[in-house]
C-alpha cells in the first residue's frame, strides 16, 4: 500500500489543528482525519462517528502498527510542511491514552 496524496485543511483550533485527506494507491479515498494536539504533543486520529452512548468508533482505521506508523508519519509531515507549525509528535504510549475525541 502506497499513500499517493496527503491533503491538509488547518483549522487552528487549540486542540484539533487540521483534517486531513488521504489517497491510498491513486484509488481509494480516506477522508476526516484529525492532527490532534495531545498533552504529549501532535497525533493522528482516525475518521470515526459518535454513537448514541457517547462514544466513539473508528470508521476507518489502519490493522497493524506498520500502516498506523505509516499513515501518521506521512499526514504528520504533510501537516508541518502545509502549517509550519514545530510541535513535537506525540510519544508512542498507547496504554492509557484517551480518546482522541475526548481530547477536543
């Protein structure tokens, strides 16, 4: 899998600092993305909807850490070049994160 196109649409809230596009191998489309500005720096979340509860559940979303690592390096570069903006990338800490919804 090939990410062919990264597009960036800031939107400089304090927490939630873009959406994101992103084209897998010139055919599939992925849209809604978050670049989301954690306590412990920039992450990406993944498109998802608010249930009836109150709850959050990815619509869509990477299988394995290798496309997750890849996905967030390439929108998270996308982002800085598009923004200029020099926040550090969140440390990998996946026990006891939040959700990135609850963060907004």
């Amino acid at each position: 899998m090939e990410i062919t196109e990264v597009k960036v649409f800031p939107v400089g809230e304090d927490k939630l600092k873009a959406y994101v596009t992103i084209t897998l191998d010139n055919c599939f489309v992925v849209r809604d993305l978050k670049v989301i500005k954690g306590k412990n720096g920039l992450f990406v979340a993944m498109p998802s909807k608010k249930l009836k509860n109150g709850t959050f559940k990815d619509i869509a979303h990477p299988l394995n850490n290798e496309t997750r690592d890849l996905i967030e390096s390439k929108v998270l570069t996308q982002y800085k070049d598009t923004t200029g903006d020099t926040t550090e990338i969140k440390s990998k800490n996946p026990e006891g994160e939040e959700s990135p919804e609850e963060e907004l």
